[in-house]
C-alpha cells in the first residue's frame, strides 16, 4: 500500500511538472516560432563644399542594422538589434577621426546595440516598453531618433504608452540615457541625467491636439538642460478635390536643473499644404526665440528635418532664428519599372528673431524612387550664407534596403 502511495505522489508530480512545463514551454516556442527578422541596410555617398575649408569632404560609408523581434509570450516580446557603420575613406571629418580640415559628416564608424528592449501588453489599453529603444514624438521636432544619419539616436528609457480612453493617448518616459549620433566611442556619443518626457494627444474630427512636456537634465550638457512645454495642432481636411494639411505648434522653455545659464525663450510654428492629385505646394514659418545668451534649444530633435538639409542651424543662435519656407512636391506610383516616384523642392529664407539680420538662404531638392524592398534617393542642399555661418552644398546619393 505504501508503494502504491508512492507511486501515486510521484505519479502526480511528474504530471504536475509536466503540465508546469507545458505551460511554460509552449508560449516560450509560440514567441519563438513568430519571431520576425530585422535587416535594414543603406549604403550612403554623401559631398560637403563648404566655403572656409581646406578641402571638400566625401564620405562613403555602409549602414547595417541586424537583429529580431520575438512574438509575444505572457504578453510579453522581445527585440535586440546590433548597428553596424562601416567607412570607405577617410576624406571626412567623421568628429572621431580627426581629419578637421574637412567639412563634418556626422557618420564615424562605430558597431554597437542599438536597440535592447522588452515590451509587455499586460495592463488594458496599455504599453510598457523597457531598454534601449526608439523614440518619435509628433512631427519630430522635440524628441525623436535623428533617422537620417546612418547610427541613428536611441534611449536607455521606461515608455508607458496608454490608449485606454477612446480617442486620448497618454505617451511618458523616463530618458535614463540618450544614445547620439557619435558613436558610443565619441566622448559626445552620450547624454546621461534624470529625463522625463510627457506627450498627451486627442483626436478631434478636425485633427490632433497635443499637449507636452520635456523636462530636461544633461550631466555632459548643462547648457541644454531646460524645461520645455508647449502644444501642437495638425490635421488634414478635404476641400473638393484638395486635401489641405495644417499644423500649428506653441511652445516655452526656460534653464532647468544644473543649467548655469538663466533665459527664456519661445517657438512657434506653423505650416499649410495642398495637394491635389500628385502635386502639392506648401508654406511654412518656424521660428525660435533667442535672449541674446542662448536660443530656444531641441537637442533631442531631428534637427536635420528642420532649418534646411545643409544643417547650418543644428545649434539655434543666440538671437534666435526666423525660418520662412515654401515647398513644393510631386509623387505617382508605378512610374516606368519603379512602384512609387517623388519629388521634393523646398526653398527657405532665414533671419535673426531678434534683431534685423540676414543669415541667408537655401534651396533644397530631392528625388526619391521605390522598387520592391530598395528606396533610391538622390538630395541636394545649397546655403548661401550672408550673415551667418558660410557658403555650403551638399549632395547625397543613397540605397536603402529593408526587410
């Protein structure tokens, strides 16, 4: 009898164990089983002819992001990817390589995580998402991940996202560390503070309303540690045949934190474009306030998106700056062997906010091209300086290729 219990007890811990295991076993192979691969590569050929320099820079070099993202399991997925910058010459000014007789290409080499992250969907209508990650924000224009140079900006962050509410999306984070573009070698590759990002949006019928806050401490940047809150509106309507975009954005900052510097300064944006069938013609004004000590600052931005491709205003100037555009585009699908075609133009005029002075112009173009997983994009720039900075062009030629 005795043997009999025995035999029953373990009996019944073998199957317990078993069933454990199945319960742990076959989630962990369902994640396992829908895990998707990362591959996104772009080879890049980018000139810069900048009047003042001993010599012109052209900078060629290979993009390489590798990795995965597991299915879920108990809610829960998992995603690594490695980044990897290789250079062919070193007629560049990469900021590592020390070759400062050449215009900067922000592009050195570097091989390093680029994202670490765990995201879980326990909670109702909410997103928990823990490590090195990217972040994008509204129009990019605060907080994103500065995608057009090859190692692209991430963040050692907690981001709870929260939809549970129809229509209202509460987006906060903790910035433990802000990964840059340098490379983690480049004593400027990293920002590291207590950083706390608040973005708050509701859909209305007539378009997006967000409210924000960037609180801001860098321990390698004092000077750009700030307290930044504001509020954007964009949208889009139909008006017979044309679809009219708007966006109109406010905001204030002021030092936060260890900043040793004491001013306030404030932006504002707003920007209209009409398309109709493939054409569109827009307008825009950016501007950004300066006391004369320091002007309003967007470290975290992707500033190469703003104030001209020639990225003449990546720091704004201490009187601020008055950014007035035009622009104009053409897109159509299935031109020639090619699934989609644009064109892009934009022309900018740019002056002091404060104080009468005339930094200068500058015309921007480009053509992008698709075919099948391979983008092809050819990009201009040309400043043309009168009080600010100097005469400088550039010309890119690119392929990118995602999987």
């Amino acid at each position: 009898m005795k043997r009999l219990y025995a035999f029953a007890l373990f009996s019944g811990i073998a199957l317990a164990s078993v069933d454990a295991q199945a319960q742990w076993i076959g989630p962990a192979r369902n994640a396992m089983r829908e895990s998707k691969p990362i591959i996104d590569m772009r080879l890049r050929t980018e000139s810069v002819d900048q009047t003042g320099m001993a010599h012109d820079a052209t900078a060629n070099t290979l993009r390489g992001r590798f990795g995965f993202e597991t299915g879920k399991a108990w809610n829960t997925s998992f995603l690594a990817e490695a980044d990897l910058l290789w250079t062919y010459g070193d007629s560049y000014n990469s900021t590592m390589n020390g070759h400062t007789a050449y215009p900067v290409v922000a592009d050195p080499e570097t091989h390093e995580i680029n994202r670490l992250q765990l995201s879980n969907a326990s909670l109702p209508g909410t997103t928990l998402v823990l490590g090195r990650q990217r972040i994008v924000l509204d129009d990019q224009r605060f907080v994103a991940n500065v995608g057009w140079r090859q190692n692209e900006q991430t963040f050692d962050a907690l981001r709870v996202t929260n939809r549970s509410i129809a229509n209202l999306t509460i987006d906060v984070a903790y910035l433990g560390r802000i990964n840059r573009v340098f490379g983690r070698e480049s004593p400027a590759g990293h920002y590291e503070g207590d950083n706390y990002v608040a973005n708050v949006a509701y859909q209305t019928p007539f378009g997006k309303l967000t409210g924000f806050a960037y609180l801001l401490d860098f321990e390698e940047a004092q000077t750009d540690s700030s307290q930044t809150l504001g509020m954007r509106f964009a949208g889009e309507r139909v008006l017979r045949k044309v679809k009219l975009a708007y966006s109109s954005s406010w905001a204030t900052q002021e030092d936060r934190a260890g900043n040793p510097l004491d001013y306030s300064d404030d932006f504002y944006a707003a920007e209209v474009t009409g398309t109709l069938r493939q054409w569109s013609l827009g307008a825009g004004v950016e501007i950004l306030e300066g006391d004369g000590v320091k002007g309003f600052a967007t470290p975290l931005a992707t500033l190469h998106k703003f104030q001209g491709w020639a990225d003449k205003f990546l720091t704004t100037p201490a009187n601020g700056i008055d950014d007035r555009y035009v622009t104009f585009g053409y897109a159509t699908k299935g031109f020639r062997l090619l699934d989609t075609l644009s064109v892009t133009a934009a022309y900018h005029l740019f002056e002091a906010e404060r104080g009468a002075l005339d930094y200068g112009s500058e015309l921007n173009l480009q053509v992008q091209g698709k075919w099948h997983r391979f983008n092809g994009t050819l990009k201009y720039a040309d400043y043309r300086a009168e009080r600010f900075a100097t005469d400088t062009k550039k010309f890119w030629a690119q392929v990118d290729f995602i999987w």
